[in-house]
C-alpha cells in the first residue's frame, strides 16, 4: 500500500473495498488525476507517469474527499492535510556494519521527542545521544511518532501509521537520528500503538468499516479488526507497519503499547503476526521487541512453538508499584494491592511479576499468570516512565516525592537487579521537572480529554480533593506541554545524580556477578522492618551482597541471617554504597571486620568477599585462653585485665 515511487513516476495502491471509482488527485498547479484500477480483495491500484518525490496527493473515492493517502509516508501539514511521496531511498545510510542488539545486556533509556529538548526536533535530539553513551545506556525508546492530530502530544492517537509526526521534522531527520545513534553505539526502538486509532484525522472507515470492529471496544474507543470479518487486508496493514519501521528506519526492535487491548481470536494471534514480519524485515540484524500487558498474559513472551508470541520482554509494572509505595509510603488507586515491603521487592526481583494469577483488590479479579520460568532479562522495570510519571496529580517526578537516601537506595536496587532496566529521559539529570499529559485537540475534543482526564486521576482520593482540583494541569493546555520539557544543565557530568547512575550501569556492565543477569543464583532475606539483603552467588568464592534499608539505621545488623556470611576464608568488604558524598549522600559507618556493624539507613550498600587474615577459626585444644574474635573490644579488654589480676 501507498505511493512508491519507480523508473519514471509513482505507482498508487490502496484498500478500499466497496469503493468503485479511486482516484488520485494531485496538488498543484495541474490538478492531475489519476483513476486507478481495482484489484483482488479490494485493493486499488495505478501507476502515474511523471511524479517524483515530494508529490502531494490525496485519494477521492466514488466523488467524496479528497482524503489523505492511510499508508501515507509524511504528512507535512498535519493528519487532515495532504499525503507526500517519499522516497525511502535518497538517505545515505552510514551503519552497514551495525548488527543490531539482543536483549541481554541492555539498558534502556525512553525519551519522548517534542520534550527531550528545548526544540523538540529529531536533529536536536541527536546532539543529546553522548550524553546517554557516557551514562552507560545502550538502546533508546522513543515514544509514538505516527502522525497524529495537534502541535503537540505522547503520540499514542497516532492515526498516520507510517507517517513521523512532520513537527519533529522530515522522515529523514528521523533516519539521521537512528543512523547516528548506530555509529555511537546505541540502539534505537520505537513505540508503536495497534490496539486503536487517534479520534482525530483518522480516515481509514471512509476507506473501509472493516477496519475496525464495532462489536468491540477498549478504553479509547472502537477496537481494531483483526479477526472479524474483512480482516485479512486489516492484519496486513499493522503487521507491515511493523516491518516498515524496521526496514525503512533500521530501527533495533519495537515496544508494542497496550497489547492487552488487541483483540485477536485468530489462529495466530496478530501480536504473533508482526514479530514475525519485524524479525523478517530485520534481514541478518538482531531486534529486540517489548510488550506492555496489564494482564500480564505471559503467553506474549513465550515463543511460539509454546503457544506464544515471541516477543523478547515485557514490560512489569509490580516492581514498579511495590518500588513506589516502598519509597513513599503511598498507596492510593492501583497501588492499593502494594505495601512497598521488602519481601515485595525481594519477590519481584527473583521472580518478575508479582500478580501471576492472584486477585487483585483494585480490580476485583485475577491478574497475571505464571512466569517464575521466564528468566529475569526478560522482565523490564523501571522506577519511572512516560505513564508512572504523568498518573498522578502533578507529574512529579519519583525524586520529589520520597527521601534523597532512599531514592538513591532505590535505585541502586533497580539497576543492579537481574531484570533488563530502562530510565525515563531526565533520570540521569536529577530533573525535578514534571513530566504530564498533554494534548492539542479541537475545543470539542479538548473538552472531552480534559473530562476524562479528571476521571482518570479521580481513583487517586486525593486529587478529588477541590483545594487541589484548582491547581491540575489543564492537559490540552501547551503551556502543559512546555512544563514538561527537560531543561539542561551546565555540565550533566556535575549531576549527582549522573554519577549515581553513571556508576551503577558501570558495575552492572564489568562486574561478572551482576553481568550474569541470572535471578537462578540469588536469594534474599529480611533483616529488618524495612531492611533485606540480596545475594548474588557466582562462581565460589565469589558472590556479592547488597543490603538495602529503607528505614532507620539498624545496629547491630542482624547476624542470624546465613546470607550475611562470608565464603569461608573471606570477610566483606564495601565496593560502593549511595551515600557516597559524590552522590549527594553523607557516608556510612566504616565496616570492621570481628565488630557489630550499624548497617546506615536509606541507603544502599554492596559487598564482595576479600582474603581474611590468618586467624584460629576457634581455639586450639587445651589452650588456657579462649579467643574473644566475636566479642566487642572494649569487653575484650575487660575480659583480659581481669584474666591478668587472677
């Protein structure tokens, strides 16, 4: 489908059954028309002699329109303006020896165009990459650019599937991006919406009703048809945006939003469909494809000789939750099944999903199923995103809302945990920036989102609450948008924060214990009302330990635990902790072997075993004094001066 251009003009293909007469009508000062022939199952079809690149056109079908092209390239003046031919061949590709990504190793970093930079532009994106190389990020998420409606938007109404949204600038500023990102060593993935279409400028029902299925809807209206009668051009349609992408734009793999929300009971379910066509298109490069399912289906991971989807990885929001509740203490809304214990997060870090088939109060029914055989990479988690962010009254950042020690201690959790991790753009500045739900509509529309939005956030108590109703950010609003732009500092490097982060993906990277990534070879136990430990078994000797406390100092720190031992031989010592003062933090006690140990509060601390001294492991037989090796040595002094008066 759509205007692809060949030797001496442009050949037009588009589905509109139904439709008798289709014609292409031309911009400009000749006015051309080009009628196209119908074709098997409702396709039409024609080629137009003399057209190039940079033709605008709209399809007129049977009289009516024109209507801009649904497989249009680039619309460059916005979702109701006419379509434009490219040609996907002009830009100079520089990354042949680029050879794609696997999910193994890989640290997320989502970002969102229009707000990444001041000017909200492809190009002025690119100049931000190194920044995301220094910090150790390795694949980029950019959030939807299918066009949709308005001068700004999260882009998930995308209604122009194949086309970037022309406000962030042509699709080869796109290409550049993508193509700079490979030559710095960093993976590019886009998130894509098939669960609906934008509710403005969205033409494909007037091309054909079969695109849709009236008998079923989700939560942004009339769901897609991908099973329902006339839906064999449909699937074809969103499973060759999914190969387009990746062969058009080499990009590494895609985020596929809200599968929970496509509804397919065909034999291969169109989730299944798509992978498949992506991996294809991919050719001899290796992508990477994510799933965000609120139902936790984990047939989406699973392979497809299982029965499942084959996607790589799947997006979990139970650690998210129990890491949010864990550092605020709040748990309103679809928090209010989490108690941010540390079990909890134990949990989720060994075994992924919390919700494998449990009720769930906030929704009074089962959610999830079983996944403690799915190994922890493919879990991806997250302490903030696009969502997480923006679900709340004011957009606030997870930074602003809990303590800086136990932000710190959080995210030492997060990066160093086995689970594939993903940072939301400003992370890594310490931005205290909010990051909220905007949208350019029609004052119609605009009324209705404004009322919905209202709605959405009423499951949280407290933004019903009108002292506070009076200060929400109005979401169609651009001075919302403008809000939720990052702003820049001097020097990223001096970010305490940066170097937080910096440091940990540095030791998730090098060190081989937590390279591994294999939740098979830890455990964990609980040390206190708000402490545990996590350790990390390699090869023997060699393990590390992190102890993470939320809560106040702990002294002495338990000693029951057997996961505090150290292999025999050994004893601990401190590799890092986030009180270090280039954090922002205030130290910790020092750790001395033979002694109690105050294990600091709201802080994280990690731990490898060292060589021991020589020393009796106990006293040897008959000898006329016992070693005091576990008593406190003012006691030991005690104890010896009182042994030399006798």
């Amino acid at each position: 489908m759509g205007a692809e251009i060949q030797d001496g003009g442009v050949h037009f293909r588009v589905w509109a059954p139904g439709r008798k007469r289709v014609e292409v009508v031309v911009e400009g000062p000749e006015g051309t028309v080009v009628g196209l022939e119908p074709e098997a199952e409702g396709y039409h079809s024609g080629f137009a002699p003399g057209l190039a690149a940079g033709t605008r056109y709209k399809y007129r079908l049977d009289g009516e329109g024109p209507y801009p092209d649904p497989a249009s390239r680039f619309q460059p003046e916005g979702v109701h303006g006419p379509s434009e031919v490219v040609d996907p061949a002009a830009f100079a590709w520089s990354d042949a020896a680029w050879k794609g990504v696997e999910l193994r190793g890989q640290v997320l970093y989502e970002l969102h165009i229009g707000t990444f930079t001041a000017e909200g532009t492809w190009d002025a994106a690119v100049e931000r990459l190194p920044r995301l190389v220094d910090l150790g990020v390795t694949v980029v998420e950019v959030m939807p650019v299918a066009e949709f409606a308005g001068a700004f938007g999260w882009g998930y109404d995308g209604v122009d599937l194949f086309a970037p949204y022309h406000v962030y600038g042509r699709p080869d500023a796109m290409r550049r991006f993508v193509d700079r990102a490979h030559a710095l060593g960093l993976a590019v993935i886009l998130d894509v919406v098939y669960n609906h279409l934008g509710p403005d400028g969205a033409y494909h029902s007037t091309f054909s009703a079969d695109y849709l299925h009236n008998d079923r809807s989700n939560d942004w209206g009339d769901s897609l048809n991908f099973d329902g009668e006339g839906s064999g051009p449909v699937r074809e349609f969103f499973a060759s945006n999914a190969a387009y992408w990746i062969e058009e734009f080499h990009l590494d793999g895609l985020r596929l939003d809200a599968t929970h929300a496509i509804h397919d009971a065909s034999g291969e379910h169109i989730v299944a469909t798509l992978t498949r066509l992506a991996r294809e298109a991919a050719g001899g490069r290796s992508i990477i494809l994510f799933s965000e399912n609120e139902a936790q289906d984990v047939r989406m991971i699973r392979a497809p000789d299982e029965g499942g989807c084959g996607v790589d990885a799947a997006w979990n929001d139970d650690f998210h939750h129990a890491a949010r509740v864990a550092a605020t203490g709040r748990a309103e809304a679809y928090y209010a099944d989490y108690r941010g214990t540390p079990q909890e997060l134990l949990s989720a870090v060994k075994w992924g999903y919390l919700f494998q088939g449990q009720v769930v109060k906030w929704q009074q029914k089962r959610r999830g199923t079983f996944a403690l055989d799915v190994p922890a990479e493919r879990f991806l988690t997250y302490l903030e995103n696009h969502d997480q962010v923006a679900n709340s009254a004011r957009g606030s950042r997870l930074k602003s809302l809990t303590s800086p020690g136990r932000y710190r201690a959080m995210t030492a959790l997060h990066l160093l945990s086995p689970q594939t991790p993903m940072l939301f753009q400003g992370q890594e500045l310490g931005s205290e920036r909010p990051f909220l739900y905007f949208c350019d509509h029609h004052e119609e529309l605009a009324a209705a989102v404004r009322d919905g939005r209202r709605e959405e956030l009423a499951g949280f108590g407290s933004t019903t609450l009108p002292e506070l109703r009076e200060h929400l950010f109005d979401p169609t609003a651009e001075s919302t948008f403008l809000e939720s732009k990052l702003i820049e500092p001097d020097d990223y490097r001096q970010a305490p924060e940066f170097r937080l982060i910096r440091d940990l993906l540095k030791m998730r990277r090098e060190d081989p214990i937590f390279r591994a990534q294999d939740s098979t070879r830890i455990h964990g136990s609980i040390i206190g009302p708000e402490a545990f430990v996590i350790r990390f078994f390699g090869e023997s000797p060699d393990c590390r330990l992190i102890l993470v406390n939320l809560g106040r100092d702990l002294y002495p720190a338990a000693n029951t635990e057997p996961l505090l031992a150290p292999p025999p031989g050994h004893d601990w010592s401190v590799v890092w902790f986030s009180e270090h003062p280039l954090y922002g933090g205030s130290g910790i006690p020092p750790l001395e072997a033979d002694q109690p140990w105050r294990a600091p509060g709201h802080s994280a601390v990690v731990l490898a075993p060292i060589p021991a001294p020589d020393r009796p492991e106990v006293a040897e037989m008959g000898s006329t004094e016992v070693q005091d090796y576990d008593v406190h040595p003012a006691l030991r002094r005690r104890r010896k001066a009182a042994r030399s008066d006798d």
